[in-house]
C-alpha cells in the first residue's frame, strides 16, 4: 500500500510527459489525413494534363493554373496547392482546380467522392468531356460551394445531388458551347427535392442545362428560396418549352436580394410584371430571346442599380420608356448601364 501511495504521483507524472509529447509531435507534424492525401494524388492520376499547352482562343481561362504540379507523395497535402484543409482535424475541406487543364473521365469511382468534409469544390473550366455528374455527388453532403462549370460534363445529372442540403452556390453552367447533343439534363425530380433541401441556396447557375420538363408548379418552388436567392441563371435551359399556359415569370411580388437574373433564350412569353421594379437590388437582368410582349413596365426604370439590361429580341410593343427618364431617377450614379434593345 505504501509503495503504491509512492508509486502514483510518480506514474501520473509519466503520464504527463507522455500527453505532453504527443500533443507537440501532433502539432509539429499535423499533416493532412493519409487517406485524403491519396485519393487527391489518384484523382490527380486519373487525368491528362499537359502542362506545356496553353488555354485555346475561346477558354475562359486567362492561362492555365496547374496546381497540381506541387502535388507530390510523401508531402503535406494540406500545403498543396488549391487544397483547403481544416486547421482543427487537417481534413481536406476545400478543393479549387479550376483552370488546371485536367483532361479524362471524371469517373463514377473517382476519388474525388471519398473526401466527405469537402465543403467547396471548384472544377470549372477543365475537360471531362461525355463525363457525367456521377451519384457519388451525393456522399459529400457538407458542400457547400459546387462549382462544376464549363467541364464537358453531360447527361443526366445524379439524383443523390439532391443531399447536399448545405449547398450555397451551385454552379453547372456552361457558356463555351451550346453543344446541345452533349447538354446536361437536370430532371423535375432532382429539381424538386434539390430545390426542397437546399434551403440556403443563394446562386443557382444552369446556363444550357437542360431542365425542360421542370412544369410551371416544380418552377415556383424557387419562390421558397427567395429570401435567399441573390443570382439565378436560368438561361438556355429549354426551360418553359412543356408550359402548357403562357409562361408567368416565376417572380410577381418576389421582393428578394436577387441582384442577377438571367432567363434569356427561355420560352417566357408573359408580358413583364410591373412588380419586377420591386428586385431593386438587381444589377444584371438579362430577358433577350425571349417572346416577351406588350409594354415595358415603368417600373424597370426603378431599378436603380442595374448595370446590365438585354431586352434584345422579344415582341415588346411601343418604346421604350425615355432613356432621361431612367438617367433622372438614377440619383445614385456612377452608372454604366448597357442597355441591349435590339428588336425590341
Ligand atoms: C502538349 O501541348 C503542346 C503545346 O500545345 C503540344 O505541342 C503537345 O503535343 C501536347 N502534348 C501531348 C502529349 O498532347
Ligand atoms: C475505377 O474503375 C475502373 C474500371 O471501371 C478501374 O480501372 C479503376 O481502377 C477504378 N478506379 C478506382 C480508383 O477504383
Ligand atoms: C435522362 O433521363 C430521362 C428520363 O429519366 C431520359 O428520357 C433521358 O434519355 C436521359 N438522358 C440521358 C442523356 O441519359
Ligand atoms: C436532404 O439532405 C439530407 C442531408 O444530406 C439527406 O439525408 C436527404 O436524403 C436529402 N433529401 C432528399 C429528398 O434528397
Ligand atoms: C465558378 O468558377 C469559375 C472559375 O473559377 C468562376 O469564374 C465562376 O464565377 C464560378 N461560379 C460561381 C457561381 O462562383
Ligand atoms: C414552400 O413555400 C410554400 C409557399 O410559400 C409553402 O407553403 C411550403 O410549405 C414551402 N415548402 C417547403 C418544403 O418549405
Ligand atoms: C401580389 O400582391 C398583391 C398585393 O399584395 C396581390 O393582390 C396579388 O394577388 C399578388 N400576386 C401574386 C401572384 O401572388
Ligand atoms: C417605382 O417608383 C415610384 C416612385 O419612385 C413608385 O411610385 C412606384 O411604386 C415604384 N414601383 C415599384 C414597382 O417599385
């Protein structure tokens, strides 16, 4: 008994040492998870990059980033380029590759969906030409950021993308081509329980993806969004062409934070709502090629923050509402405002 009463305050100070020592080797060699660190180098494996081409005449990308040339095994992930991680528990959390010449199958096996913390994931303008948005989407449920624009990517989009209920911005478009043998699909189903989960949306950019059989009723679900919803880019997306009435903008007595609106070549054929003068906040509005008609509500000119306006190509009737008429109520200037009317 006496030994012991020695013995303790002696084992408790080993102990001591010990907890000492492993949280200092934790914080000194705090490295990105091994398991993260090897489904980003076979992701990175799984594509072509060349890195001595330069971005072509019509891509978006000013040069080429290729962050994944600092990728190399037995390093820190966390210190690789365009890799996020996070500073508690060293899981890769963000991922932006965009412009980094990536070119291959993204494929449904991808490693890519074995990083469950991604909260952001940015693989704009590379090529994945014919790939597909894979159900695996679905396992990383704490995105937030989904950024998969100008890929190639094509074909119906995975229904499991509904799950990522934490989504902010959702990026899908793709303005590099309007190939539309090769369009994505976005289907009513996907649509709904997508607009129905993700209650934070803020930007939902779907330029050219197909989501043609969204009826009007599937539509207006955006209406429970738009508390939140700051762009919304619906722009040839065949969206309206299955409406059986006269397609309703989406947005009478929306009174919303939405600063970018974009439904042109749309099948909306309504006349504008005077209520649009209520998106105060807009600073994009694009409506061209659309089958607008009758006369342009008054209240667009009170929109005072516009920046961008196409109206181009629609069936509006009389003029335009005087041009100083607009300039006068813009008190706030500076202002560089585009006004596109061709035809109108
Ligand atoms: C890589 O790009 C360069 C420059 O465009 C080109 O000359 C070369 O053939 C490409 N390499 C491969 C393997 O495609
Ligand atoms: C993915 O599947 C293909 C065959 O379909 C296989 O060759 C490849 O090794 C798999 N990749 C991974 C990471 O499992
Ligand atoms: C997508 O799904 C719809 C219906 O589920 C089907 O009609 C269409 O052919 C599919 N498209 C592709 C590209 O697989
Ligand atoms: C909504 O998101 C949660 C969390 O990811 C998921 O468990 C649920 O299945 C999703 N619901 C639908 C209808 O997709
Ligand atoms: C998606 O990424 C591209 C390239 O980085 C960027 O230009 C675009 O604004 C992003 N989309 C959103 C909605 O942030
Ligand atoms: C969507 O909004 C409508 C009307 O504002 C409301 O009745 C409905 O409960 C909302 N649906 C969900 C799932 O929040
Ligand atoms: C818009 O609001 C007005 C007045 O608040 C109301 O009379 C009208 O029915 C509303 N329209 C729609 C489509 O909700
Ligand atoms: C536009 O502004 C005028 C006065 O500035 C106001 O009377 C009108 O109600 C406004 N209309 C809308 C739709 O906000």
């Amino acid at each position: 008994m006496g030994s012991f009463c020695f013995l303790f305050p002696y084992l408790a100070f080993h102990l001591f040492l010990l907890m000492l020592l492993t949280l200092f080797t934790s914080y000194t060699f705090s490295m990105c998870k091994h398991h993260d660190s090897s489904a980003l180098l076979q992701f990175k494996n799984s594509f072509f990059i060349n890195t001595s081409s330069q971005p072509g005449f019509w891509s978006h990308c000013s040069s080429f980033s290729f962050k994944t040339e600092s990728w190399k095994t037995g390093t820190d992930c966390c210190e690789w380029d365009g890799v996020t991680c996070d500073i508690m528990y060293d899981y890769v959390i963000g991922l932006d590759l965009s412009c980094n010449n990536l070119n291959g199958e993204l494929a449904a096996n991808s490693t890519i969906f074995q990083l469950k913390h991604l909260q952001q994931l940015n693989l704009a303008f590379n090529d994945f030409f014919g790939s597909s948005v894979h159900a695996g989407i679905g396992d990383l449920v704490k995105l937030t950021h989904l950024n998969l624009s100008n890929t190639g990517i094509s074909g119906n989009i995975s229904s499991t993308i509904s799950h990522l209920s934490k989504l902010v911005s959702l990026d899908l478009s793709s303005y590099s081509y309007w190939n539309m043998e090769q369009k994505l699909e976005l289907g009513p189903l996907t649509w709904k329980k997508l607009i129905l989960n993700a209650t934070n949306l803020r930007e939902l950019h779907l330029n050219t993806v197909d989501i043609s059989l969204i009826r009007e009723r599937s539509l207006s679900l955006l209406r429970n969004l738009s508390s939140s919803l700051v762009a919304l880019d619906l722009s040839i997306t065949g969206l309206q062409e299955n409406f059986p009435s006269y397609g309703k903008l989406p947005l009478s007595n929306w009174s919303t934070p939405l600063r970018y609106l974009d439904l042109s070549y749309t099948a909306f054929s309504d006349e504008i709502p005077y209520s649009i003068g209520n998106l105060k906040y807009l600073t994009h509005l694009g409506l061209s090629n659309c089958n607008f008609y009758a006369v342009l509500p008054l209240s667009l000119w009170n929109l005072t923050q516009l920046t961008k306006l196409d109206l181009s190509t629609n069936n509006f009737s009389g003029e335009i509402p005087p041009l100083y008429y607009f300039q006068t109520s813009h008190t706030s200037l500076p202002l560089v405002l585009e006004i596109i009317t061709s035809t109108v």
